[in-house]
C-alpha cells in the first residue's frame, strides 16, 4: 500500500496476557520505528531497526517488551504479560535511510490502540 | 538529553484568527525540527519541517522558522479554519541520532 499500515487498530487485552502488534512500512523504507503514545502525550521512540538490525532499543520500558524484523520488511512489537500501565497507543513509523533524506522525516501509520483490562 | 518543549493547550480561537504555538527545544549539535499534526481519528501526518538554522517551513497556510538563537520553532497561521482543528505535535531529530523526540502536544480548536 501507500503509506503505513498496522494492525490491528484496536486490541483489549487482560492483565497478564501477551499481545502482538504488527507494522507494514512503507515499501523501500529501511528504517523502521516504535513509539508509545500514551493518552494525552507525544509519542516516545520505544525501538528502532534498519532493516532487519534492531539498532537501538533504548526506549523499551522493560524486559516484557519485544521488537522484531526477521526480513526487513513487517514488524511485530510484542508485549509480555501485559500490564495496565501499557495501555497506549502504538504508533509505527517508517523512513528512508538518512543518508537519502537529510531529515529523515518519518511516515507514521495510524497506531493500534492497546487496553489492558 | 534532547528534549522538546511546546505551549499547553487546549488553545481555542475563533475562525480566522492569527495562531501561534510556540515549542522551544534542546539539543545537541543542529537537530531537524518538524511539526506534525494529528487529526481526530487519524495518524500523525508531517505538516512542515526545516533542517538547518533560519530555514522557514510552510505548508497549508503554516509557517514555522528555525531560530538557533532561541532555540524556538514556533508555528504560526495567519486565519485558521474549523478544519485545523487538530492535535500539533513539535518535534526534533538529532544531528547524530535517528528517532524522534515530540512536545507533548498541543490541542487546538476552531471555532465557526
């Protein structure tokens, strides 16, 4: 498609269940990111990967959270044992290299609304 | 740390007045600064950007310039629609770094 694709949009997860979100970039976007936005807030960098090297993970909050890329392409975000202070939203967001685009501006899909119950 | 600071909202006008958001920020080096918007119901959409001290960006009727002096990327519209009303987000990237740090945003509401 055109622009950034994620899913699903929304998910309602019990405490303690493990959720998995996915992220479709951009086609020939190698750069791939995570952010949360809780409600009310910016969004905050959670992970970043070019294209299947997950570069950065500075902003995972715990262990519980998971990023991955096997082929460069879709990402899942995944999230252990889930907990209320998860709920946000996840916002994914693709760009080109940077060496191809000085500022780098990123494309960001519509996010997938997490509410841990 | 980078870090991005912008107005509280909720800013409320009425139809075609002036606007102005102001977002300060702090860096290391000379970052890229952007503004993005976020309808309701909708993903964060790029509004402008500007890479370089004094560059001025400008979309839809928006402007924003760089001001390394201040360390200020103030948006500005000169008469604002129903239609603007939407969630502004400033945000910066570092010279060195890749990911994106935003201003908690600003609400902003049009009036008829």
């Amino acid at each position: 498609g055109a622009g950034v694709s994620q899913s699903p949009r929304y998910k309602v997860a019990k405490r303690g269940q493990d959720v998995a979100l996915r992220c479709d970039p951009i086609s020939g976007h190698v750069s791939l990111f995570w952010y949360q936005q809780a409600l009310g807030q910016g969004p905050e960098f959670l992970t970043y990967f070019q294209n299947e090297a997950q570069l950065d993970k500075s902003g995972l909050p715990s262990d519980r959270f998971f990023a991955e890329r096997p082929e460069g392409s879709v990402s899942t975000l995944k999230i252990q044992r889930t907990q209320q202070e998860d709920s946000a939203v996840y916002l994914c967001a693709s760009s080109l290299p940077r060496r191809l685009a000085a500022s780098g501006e990123q494309y960001f899909g519509p996010g997938t609304r997490l509410t841990v119950t | 740390g980078n870090s991005v600071t912008q107005m509280e909202g909720p800013v409320t006008l009425s139809e075609e007045a002036f606007l102005t958001i102001n977002c300060t920020y702090t860096a290391t080096g000379y970052p890229s600064l952007f503004w993005y918007v976020q309808y309701p119901g909708e993903g964060l959409q790029l509004l402008l950007k500007a890479t370089k001290a004094d560059d001025k960006g400008s979309n839809k009727g928006f402007e924003a310039t760089y001001r390394k002096e201040t360390t200020s990327f103030h948006l500005e519209k000169g008469s604002v629609q129903v239609s603007d009303s939407a969630v502004y987000f400033c945000a910066l990237r570092g010279p060195y770094g890749q990911n994106f740090v935003f201003g908690p945003g600003t609400r902003l509401s049009v009036l008829p």
